[in-house]
C-alpha cells in the first residue's frame, strides 16, 4: 500500500469518526432540549423525538441520532464500570 492511500484512508475515517461523534453530540442537544422542554410540556415534548409515518429524512436523522446518543453513554458507562473492575479498584464494590 502506498503512502497516498494510507494518508487518504486515514484522512476518511478521521472524518467520518468526526461525523459519528457530531451525531452523537447532536442527539445529546436534542435530548437535553427534550428534557428541559419536558418540565412546561410534559410527556409530548419527546413525541417530537419520535418520527411519524411519512416524516422526511430529518426526522428521522434526529431520532436515530438521540438513539446514537443514547448508545454512547451507555457503552461508555459499562465501559468505563469493566475497566475499574478490571482493574481491581477496591472502592467499586
């Protein structure tokens, strides 16, 4: 492989990384406008969360990217509750 191509492949999947975590990010913002909105709204303010049958490619794009978001913190937190266990960290029993 020549060094062009592993320049270019690293080039992509830096960004698409960057893309992924823009995602996630995004559906963070989504989901915290959800639940600050959720106080004066109730439950309604996440049904906007949910796309409805027909909804165009946004509406879908922001529901997956709060389900990405919700997938990151769950994997980061089991993540890093394995690590310390691996660990042997005496304080997490």
């Amino acid at each position: 492989m020549s060094a062009r191509a592993v320049v270019s492949q690293s080039f992509v999947g830096r960004i698409a990384i960057l893309l992924v975590w823009s995602l996630a990010l995004w559906g963070a913002l989504l989901l915290a406008s959800a639940v600050t909105d959720s106080f004066s709204e109730g439950s309604a303010a996440f049904a906007r969360l949910v796309p409805a049958r027909g909804a165009n490619f946004w509406s879908w794009l922001a529901g997956l990217c709060v389900i990405l978001a919700l997938a990151v913190v769950f994997v980061g937190g089991a993540f890093l509750a394995t690590k310390r266990l691996s660990r042997g960290d005496e304080r997490v029993q």
